[in-house]
C-alpha cells in the first residue's frame, strides 16, 4: 500500500505531474514532456534517475512500445493518497444537483436520477445500491379481485410501508373467499418478518394439504407469491456503461463485454458495493484492489447514503482507471448526501 512507500519531495512533484498528464491525455510519458509539467529546475537526466527509482518502487511502469511512462495502480494508489488535491464544487454546480434529486420524486425515480445523475456529469458509468430497509415485519395483507383470475395482493410493512403485487391464479375467486383467505393469512402472519413468513409458507402448504382445506392452501400459495423476492439480495440501478466505450483503454472488446457481463449478472459488483456500506465516508478501489480480474483497468469511487443516520444503502461512479479523482470524488461526495436528505424528506 502506498502509506508503506516514502519518497523525497522532488519524486513527489514528478510522480504528481506524471499522473495529471496520464489522466488527461491517456498517453505514456516522457522525461522532456514531464520535466516542462513539473516546473522544476532539474536535467532531463536527473528525472529519468528518478522515474527509474519509481519504477523500482512500482509506481510506474514502461509499455513496451514507448520510451515514457505511466502510473500503475499502485502510482495511482500513492498519488490519491497523498499528492491528490480535491477540487470542491461550486455552490451553482451543488445547487443543481440538489434540484434534480427533488423530493416529490418516488423511491425509484429517485435512485434512477440519481444514477443517471452520475452518469451524467462523470461521463462514466452511474450507480446506486438500492436501500436495505433492514427488519421488514408484516403488519397487514389483504387481497382485491380484478377479474381475468387475477388477484391484487396489498400489504403493510413495518407499520407505513405499503407494498402491492398482481397474483395470476388458476380461478377468479369471490370477495368473501379473498377476505376469508387475508384473514387467515394475517392471524397467521402478522408481526412476523418477511425471511420467516417465507419459510413457514413452505411447512403451512404441507401441513395444509394434509388437511386438505382448498381455501387455506390457496391463502397460502397467494402468500407466497406476494412474497416471492421479497427481503432478497440487494440489487442496484446503473446508468451510462456506455459513456465507457469513449475511453481508449477501455477499447478493447473481449474486456469490455466481460465487464458488462459483470454488470448483467451483478454479483460481483454488488459484492464490492456491500463491502462498502460499512465504510464510513469515500472508498476508492483502483484496479486489481477490487479482487476482481474483471474491473482490472477500473476504478469505482463509492459513498454510502444514509436514512435517519443509518447507512441503507451505496452509490458511486465506475469508469477506467485514470478518471479525474479530484472531479470524481466530490461529485460522489455530495450526491451521497443529497440522495440522504431526499430521502429523509421522504
């Protein structure tokens, strides 16, 4: 890690001028380019000493098909560690942002702004962990015919918290049998958490069917699927992979659809996006930090957001590994708190 690597002032300024130029342009390095960026008074010979010594330390690196050089992740690691001086956002830019998370938004026009948000002004990849809402306790089920054998099945969780579902059954069944059916169902169930509603369904259809009574039995199979998914793993929203095409390094095609295969089936990002959560403030992870092969190339620059004081949920931004750290992180920064004060307006 970079807090074990001490290196003199002079090392510093060039390793610091050396990723700037890399960020911006994309491109290796030279000694005579790096020496004019630096402004120090030193010999072409004397930075090409100190860019071996960097090296050696594994803070740059040389590609093969030219004579400068570029920052390894460690380099990057180093210089967002301890050369990175981070560019505050202007009151105009804060206001703006504050203004299209506004709160007579849903939930889930919320988090897809706020994605799309991201994606917007990085030009990077958007994404936002939907919130953990922790203990979810029913309080209260009951289910309205709609005709064509299908059936809308509303319930409360945790007191205020409504949720709905259409059920397709195998028969229209009359108002009285569907009150009958909630009833059962909420002197069954009430009070209990979904996780355990979910695995007592499965005893109550078998001890039901030995009982054979039809109507308890299909109370039951309503509830499980008005249930199903419920209190599963967490998912999220993302928003502009595409901007990632517009990156040189990110060109190549076989990385690219490995990438979005790792988006589509989302285990692993959601994987990084709950390590996270227990993090206070920015989390950075810059190349192989991830532990994925996969993001290799990447870095993906987190915050978690917070209801009530608690942490619910992350958000952040995924894009190649020389994006403008000192642009990126305030936008993450400040869209963690923006989407927390929507929130508890909610």
């Amino acid at each position: 890690m970079s807090e074990e690597i001490v290196i003199n002032e002079r090392a510093q300024r060039l390793l610091k001028s050396l990723v700037e130029s890399y960020i911006r342009g994309g491109q290796p390095v030279g000694s005579k380019s790096l020496l004019e960026e630096s402004g120090l008074q030193v010999s072409s010979a004397t930075v090409r000493n100190v860019m071996a010594e960097l090296e050696e330390l594994g803070l740059v690196a040389s590609p093969h098909t030219s004579a400068g050089r570029v920052p390894t992740d460690l380099g990057l690691r180093f210089f967002v560690d301890s050369l990175l001086t981070v560019q505050p956002l202007s009151g105009e830019e804060v206001e703006s942002m504050r203004q299209s998370l506004g709160a007579d938004q849903t939930m889930p026009q919320l988090l897809n702004r706020t994605s799309s948000m991201l994606s917007g002004i990085t030009r990077m990849a958007g994404l936002v962990m939907l919130p953990r809402r922790g203990r979810l306790s029913l309080r209260h089920i009951e289910f309205l015919p709609l005709g064509d054998r299908r059936i809308l099945v509303i319930w409360v969780i945790n007191d205020n918290d409504v949720q709905n579902r259409i059920v397709q059954m195998d028969r229209d069944y009359s108002a009285e049998e569907l009150v009958r059916m909630a009833a059962y169902l909420n002197s069954h169930f009430n009070g209990l958490e979904v996780e355990e509603i979910k695995q007592r369904v499965i005893i109550e259809m078998e001890q039901t069917k030995e009982q054979a009574n039809q109507l308890m039995l299909t109370a039951i199979e309503l509830a499980r699927q008005a249930f199903d998914g419920e209190g599963d793993e967490a998912d999220y929203v993302l928003e502009g992979e595409t901007n990632l095409f517009g990156y040189a390094e990110m060109a190549d095609m076989d990385k690219l659809r490995k990438l979005f295969d790792a988006f589509e089936q989302k285990r692993q990002v959601l994987q990084l996006l709950e390590g996270a959560t227990s993090t206070e403030g920015i989390q950075i992870f810059i190349g192989e930090e991830s532990g994925y092969k996969v993001f290799d190339g990447c870095s993906l620059v987190t915050s978690p957001y917070k209801v009530e004081e608690e942490v619910v949920g992350v958000l952040g931004v995924i894009g190649p590994s020389r994006m403008e750290y000192q642009r990126v992180i305030p936008i993450v920064d400040v869209t963690a708190k923006l989407l927390s004060a929507a929130l508890n307006r909610q």
